[in-house]
C-alpha cells in the first residue's frame, strides 16, 4: 500500500498520526467558470498563495473552520486543506455535502 499523505488529526492522542491511503482521498471539482484563491490559513484574511485556474480539481486533506464565505455552493464555514499551508473555502467546492467530508484538521 502506498502512503499518499500522513497528518495529525484531532482527537488523536499527542504524536499520533493517522496515514491516509490512496483510496481514501479524491478530488473534487471547483465551481464551474471559477478561478479560486488558494489561501495560506482558513480564511479570507489569509495571504493568497495562488490561484487555481477554471476546471481544476482538489484534493481534500482535512478541513476546518474559519471565515464564513458564500459561493456556489452556499454558504460555509468550512475550509479546506489541499496542501501543506494550503486552504480553500469549502463554498466553491463541489463536495455534494453542506457539513464536513474529511477528518478536521489538527
């Protein structure tokens, strides 16, 4: 089995990490027409890191709370961590669910 991605969750004791296989992470697509800021923190008050461009497609880490953004998708909370240090608002994603679809971050 190959090891995609390992991070601490919470909940998990102190220095316990939880290893994600490849079949349990997928992307998601970002709203359609959409060129979405990547940002360093879960929120808009974060520096942008970079842009994705229309089309793109994420994959979801974790996620965690942080500003409120409406979008697409509604309206939420909810941030996502596709990369170390990087987060996207979980609005202009297409996750087919309004609450969580991956473990929160630590």
């Amino acid at each position: 089995m190959s090891v995609d991605h390992v991070q601490e969750l919470e909940g998990a004791g102190e220095g316990e990490t939880v290893t994600m296989a490849a079949s349990d992470l997928r992307s998601y697509a970002v709203a359609a027409g959409v060129r979405l800021n990547v940002r360093s923190g879960p929120g808009t008050g974060y520096g942008i890191v970079r842009v994705l461009p229309e089309g793109a497609r994420v994959t979801i880490f974790c996620q965690r709370p942080g500003t409120t953004v409406a979008g697409p998708y509604g309206t939420s909370n909810i941030w996502d961590n596709i990369d170390d240090g990087e987060y996207v608002a979980d609005a202009y994603v297409n996750t087919g669910s309004d609450g969580y679809v991956r473990p929160r971050c630590s």
